[in-house]
C-alpha cells in the first residue's frame, strides 16, 4: 500500500511538473500567452507541494527517484499532447530511469 501511494504521488506531480511546462511552452514559444503561462507556474508549484508528500523524509532522494518518472513521463506526454514518436532508445532510457527510480525509492534499506 505504500509503494502504490508513492508511485500515485509521482504520477501527481508528473502530471504537474510536465503539464506546467509544457503550458509555459505553450505560452511562451507557440505565443499562447499569459494565461497559459500563468496556469502553467501555478501548476509547476504544486508540483513542489505534491513532492512534499511522499513519506521518505530525504528530499534528495525523492528528487532523484523522481526525476526517472519525469524523464519517462516526458516521453508520455510528449506522445498524447505533440504528436512525439519516441524511437528505441527513447523508450530503453526511459526504463532505464524507471528501474533507477524503483531502486533509488523501493530497495530494502536497514533505516
């Protein structure tokens, strides 16, 4: 139960980081204006609140298990919102940074 919250939590900020990003892009490089960049610093922000529940208390290490699901969720998102076609080594360094994820977050500790 608390690997699936903690996974659930990623997903979240995933949703967040990325969806704050690429509305920043929107608002900036395709000229979507302040609005787009507006929701998208908002939504960036609570990515920062959402990273803050995790129940590990080392935020590096919960920075860097999380950067393995941005880096596939990138992938993602680019795929559903742009149109992205990701080759082979796109997705093999995305599992990549997932199995780095669940090692950095889920390996037995001695703690």
């Amino acid at each position: 139960m608390l690997i699936a919250r903690s996974v659930a939590l990623f997903v979240v900020a995933a949703l967040f980081e990325i969806g704050g990003a690429w509305l920043v892009w929107q608002g900036v490089r395709e000229h979507k204006g302040w609005i787009w960049i507006g929701a998208g610093v908002i939504a960036l922000g609570l990515y920062g609140f959402v990273a803050t529940l995790q129940s590990d208390a080392n935020f590096g290490r919960i920075l860097a298990a999380y950067g393995g699901i941005f880096v596939a969720g990138s992938i993602a998102w680019g795929m559903v919102a742009d149109g992205y076609r990701p080759d082979r080594y796109d997705i093999i360094g995305a599992l990549i940074c997932l199995v780095g994820m669940g090692v950095l977050m889920y390996a037995p500790r001695g703690e």
